[in-house]
C-alpha cells in the first residue's frame, strides 16, 4: 500500500482521473478492512475528500457512510460529527439546504456536547448560518453567526472568524443594515490583513480579497455610493487568481457592468455583461446565468430595446422556475409585469400568486428549519436523557458490584479471624503444655541438682569423714610392718583426695544450675533443622545468674528464642542465624539475627508471630526491637531487667 498511502499525503498531479479513482478505490477497500480506530477513519474521511474533487458523488457518499457506521460502533462522538458534517457538505453542495441544515444541525449537536472540539463546533454554527444565507433566511443566519463568532473569539483561527465576520456582513446587508455591514467589512479587511502576516496560502488569500471587493462594492452601490463601488471592483478584477475562479470572476463583471449603469457610464457595459454571461455558461453555473440575463434585460431596457429585455428576462424567468429560484421568479415576473405591455396582466396576476406563494414558502421554510432545530435539540435532550438512565444503571450496577465485593471481602475476614482465634487457642493450649513440660523439666533438674548436693555432702560429710577416721586410727596402730601400714596408708589418702574431688565437681561444675538453663537452650538450637540448611549458633554470657532469674521468665525466653527459630524455618531462607545472650548490668539481652530474605516490618505487625513477640517482651517487661530489610536479613532485639526468684 505504499503507493496508495505516497497518493494520500503528495501531490497527486502526477496521477490522471482514471489512476486516481482506482487509487482510492484500492484505498477504500484497505482502510474498510482493517482495524476500526481513529487512524484508519481519518484516512477514510481523506479518501471520501478525494472522492469529492473528482466529482464521484456517490462514492464519496458511501465512504462517508463506511466512516460513520465504523464511528458508532466504537461511539465515538467526534468521529460521528465529522461524518454528519461530511453529509451537510454534499448536499450543501447540490442545493439541498434543508438537509444540508439537518446534517449540519446534527453535527454541530454533537460538537457541542462534547466539548472537546470547539473549533469545528465553530465551523458547524457558521455553515448553518450560511445555508439559512442561501435560503435567504437572514434573520436566523445572523443569530448562528454570532453564536459562531462567540465561539471563534475564543479559539484562534483567523481563517474561520474571517469566514464568520463575512458572513455577518452579508446578512446584515440584506437586512438593509448598511452602516452596521460596512463595520463588519472592516472587520473582515484587518482579519485578511492578519492571515497574509500569517503567511496564509497565496492563492486563498487573493480569493479571499476579490471576494472582499466584490461584496463591499455590491453594499457600496446598495448605499448609492457608485465612486466607491467602482474603486472595489476595479481592486477585485486586478487579481490573477480570476483566472482559477471563474464564479468569482464572472460575478465581478456583472456587479462592474451594473455599477456602471447604476452610475449612468454605459460605456463597455454589454462586453462585461456578455463575458459574465459566457464565463458562466462555460461552466454550465444556472444560478449565475439567471443573474446575468436579469443584469442584460435591465441594460437593454436603459437602451430603450424592450424587445431584447423581454426577452432576456423571460429566459431568465423560465430557468428561475426550473432552479426553484423564488427571489428570481420574483424579480422576473416583477420585471415582465411592469414592461410586457401584451401579457402585462398576466405577469402582474402570476406575480402576485407567486410573491404569495414565496412569502408562504418562506414561511414554511423558517418553520421547516425551526422545526428541525427543535427536532435536532429534541434528539439531543433525548440522548442526554437516555445517557443519565444508562449512568444510573451503570451506578447501580456499581453499587451492586460493590456491596457484593464488601459482603465476599467481610465474610472472608471473617472466616480468616475465625481461623486466626483457633489458631490462636491452639498455640495457646500448645504453650501451656509446654510450659508445663518446661516447669516439669526445670523442676527436674533442680530436683536432680538437689541430690548431686546431697550426695556430694554425703560423700564430704560422711565417707571422707570415715576414711580420714579410719586414717588416723591406723597411723596410732602398732604395727610390726610397717611398709604394710605406709602403703595402706597412701591408698587411704589418694582414696579420700579422689572423693573430695568428685564432691566438689558435683556441687561447683557438674550440678550447677546455671549449666541447666543453658544447656536447655543449647539443646533448642542443635535440634532446629531446614531445607536451606541454616548453620545455627548459639552464645551465652557465663556471668548470666540463671539462679537469679525466676522461671516464668525462662519460659518467655525459651519461646521467644523458639518462636523465632521457627519463623527463620519457615520464611528466612538464611545460611546463617545467631542467637546472643549478654548480662548487662541488672538487664539482659537477647540478640537473634539471621542473613535471610527479610520483609517488609509494615505487612506484619498485624500477624500471630509478632503479636507473641509483643506479648512475651510485654510479659518480662522489656523493650522489643525487630529491625529487617529485604534481601538483608532480620534482627531481634529484647532486652529486660532480670527478677529474683
């Protein structure tokens, strides 16, 4: 499709009308085809442009169908203007101004309410105005164009508030409101003086002027102001872009050649009037056919050769009726009525039906387009209406949704608090018995340390005391061996020595309390075991009193060592773990680190783990410190003071 696409963006002069219709119809089928989004409808609206300049009608009307029915399947509202607007441009074109005026009411709706397109919003006002123009509606034509220049005052295009200011002009000067027009004019002279500092296109700009000129002149003579007519019209014809606009030339001729008349200088008068005439009929333009003949008759009747106005006026007369020109039929008849000496009542009774007729169907007209503007609002409060019921349900819907989402999310916590309070009775009842089991074992082995004291007192107290008796008795015995009584005598003395040794081992190493706790805690970290293989150590303060510390504290210090491992098991991933317990001063501490995974301490503080290390550090009346940083590893901190127990 390159070639297609180098069509849409270049100049396509190199292509003859043949190439240029296949172009666009391959482009029409592959723009068709493919996915429905703003890109691929732009380009179909430029496909329907090209259409138009080539004078395909219908395929420009189809393509400008394709984009709309592609618009509102995805809704999208600027699109739809677009091709509403596309639709008032084709039958602008053929004449059809009501409904023109539909399609452009329809448009201009939906760039209202959209409020995302003030500029073409703009645009739709101004072409209603010029269509209500053409229909010779002034009144309503000058109230859309003010809502227009409302409009283009606050969006810069200078092109369109030009437009707009002209078009003020022009209905003001039907109105017979010259002075207010001529303010207008002015207007429109300083916005074409501001579009050719803004380097707007040559060619559009020279139009532009003429356009000017031939207008200002027509009110200048309406003024009965001929000098200054003629002095516009002569700047009018000096343009060389006449040359690509026939209309617009062959217009300046017939208003030249009239001003002339008007001004009482017949000279050259019918050379401008008959090339208007020619220039028009070359290019087969009715409307401006019409307007030449009526300018001939009345140049034939100021040369007092009524045979040549009659007839002139009365092909004039014949075309308006196959036009449906009403203003024309009217000044034809008007002109017919009043020089036609034989058919004179004739034309004067067909001109009164007709002016009748005109003046009824004028009236029809502004109730025809009132009507539309009604019906246009009304489908407009209608889909409003119908957009506030759709947002309702949609609401509601939501409201649904949402209660329904609130009930699942409250009956899941719910069932998770449920889960939560049996888990929670479950590690409570699990607590107690160990507790239990942690008294049981502490009783033990403090009622095991009793009976080492007791034995290594029986063993001082008592056996010691034998031997040394047995000892001292034997050294008084007389003996006649006395090497006998020596060794017997040694192996008494080695014999008490090993006792006391043994005696004091049992009360001072062996059987001290201190080593029970500790190794009871020792014992906790040589059974901890993980996938990830964790390398557990433990350190503890040999000036810790265990003695001093009273057993419902060692049972808050085993579980919160305990619970504490097992998170490591669980979640750490950890290569190492530590665990530290230091004496200092009347405080001790405990320090549990591993080089794990860590978290995020805010998602946590609600669970079950860190509620019983609250509880515990609650319990012994200490400070809690838990530090962790993700991918760096977590530490735990309690220090408290000890009790005596």
């Amino acid at each position: 499709m390159e070639d297609n696409n180098y069509f849409l963006r270049y100049d396509d002069s190199e292509f003859n009308d043949a190439q240029k219709e296949q172009l666009l119809d391959n482009l029409y089928i592959h723009f068709s085809a493919q996915d429905n989004n703003p890109t691929n409808r732009h380009a179909l609206f430029k496909v329907a442009s090209r259409y138009e300049k080539l004078d395909l009608e219908t395929k420009y009307y189809n393509t400008v169908n394709k984009a709309q029915e592609l618009a509102l399947e995805k809704n999208d509202t600027l699109d739809i203007a677009k091709s509403l607007w596309y639709k008032g441009d084709f039958h602008d074109a053929k004449e059809s101004y009501d409904s023109a005026f539909y399609y452009y009411s329809q448009s201009e709706k939906l760039y209202r309410s959209s409020k995302k397109d003030s500029l073409n919003w703009g645009r739709m006002l101004l072409y209603k105005a010029g269509t209500l123009y053409r229909m010779g509606i002034y009144t309503e034509s000058e109230a859309e164009t003010v809502k227009a220049l409302n409009v283009f005052s606050k969006v810069n295009h200078s092109e369109l508030l030009y437009e707009s200011v002209v078009q003020m002009a022009l209905n003001l000067d039907e109105l017979k409101e010259y002075d207010d027009a001529l303010k207008y004019y002015n207007l429109a002279l300083q916005q074409l003086n501001k579009l050719k500092k803004e380097n707007y296109p040559k060619y559009r700009l020279d139009n532009s002027y003429a356009t000017y000129y031939n207008n200002i002149g027509d009110l200048f003579d309406r003024m009965g102001n001929h000098d200054k007519a003629k002095e516009h019209y002569i700047k009018g014809l000096a343009f060389d872009v006449l040359k690509e606009n026939p209309k617009l030339h062959a217009m300046l001729l017939n208003n030249y050649a009239h001003n002339k008349m008007l001004s009482g200088n017949t000279h050259q008068v019918d050379s401008l009037l008959f090339l208007s005439l020619r220039i028009r009929d070359s290019i087969n333009h009715e409307q401006g056919v019409i307007a030449s003949k009526i300018r001939i008759s009345e140049y034939y009747l100021s040369k007092k050769d009524t045979v040549q106005a009659i007839q002139n006026i009365t092909e004039a007369y014949k075309l308006s009726v196959k036009n449906k020109s009403h203003l024309d039929i009217l000044r034809s008849l008007e002109f017919l009525s009043e020089n036609d000496k034989v058919n004179k009542d004739y034309y004067t009774e067909r001109y009164i039906t007709v002016k009748d007729s005109i003046r009824e169907i004028e009236r029809t007209t502004k109730n025809k387009f009132a009507r539309i503007s009604y019906e246009t609002e009304k489908i407009s409060l209608h889909n409003k209406e119908l957009s506030k019921h759709n947002t309702l349900l949609a609401l509601l819907f939501m409201v649904a949704i949402l209660i329904i989402i609130i009930t699942v999310i409250a009956y899941k916590y719910k069932l998770i608090n449920q889960q939560l309070k049996h888990k929670q009775k479950e590690q409570l009842s699990t607590e107690k018995i160990q507790e239990i089991l942690l008294k049981e074992k502490l009783s033990e082995e403090e009622a095991r340390s009793e009976e080492r004291n007791r034995i290594s007192r029986e063993l001082h107290d008592g056996i010691v005391n034998r031997i040394f008796t047995i000892r001292l008795n034997l050294s008084l015995l007389d003996s006649t061996n006395q090497e006998l009584k020596d060794q017997l005598m040694a192996e008494l003395n080695n014999a008490e020595k090993h006792i006391r040794e043994v005696s004091h081992d049992l009360h001072s190493n062996f059987f001290s309390e201190n080593q029970d706790f500790n190794r009871l805690l020792e014992g906790l970290i040589s059974e901890q075991k993980n996938e990830c293989h964790t390398k557990f150590n433990i350190a503890i303060d040999k000036f810790i009193e265990w003695s001093k510390v009273t057993d419902k504290q060692k049972v808050h210090i085993y579980r919160i060592i305990q619970e504490a491992l097992n998170n490591i098991n669980k979640y750490a991933k950890a290569s190492k773990c530590s665990v530290v317990l230091l004496k200092k001063e009347q405080n001790i501490f405990i320090r549990i680190h591993d080089n794990g995974k860590g978290f995020n301490l805010q998602k946590i503080k609600n669970g079950l783990g860190f509620r019983i290390f609250e509880e515990r550090t609650t319990e012994l009346n200490g400070v809690l410190k838990i530090k962790s940083e993700i991918g760096k590893g977590t530490t735990i901190e309690v220090v408290f003071k000890k009790q005596t127990s």
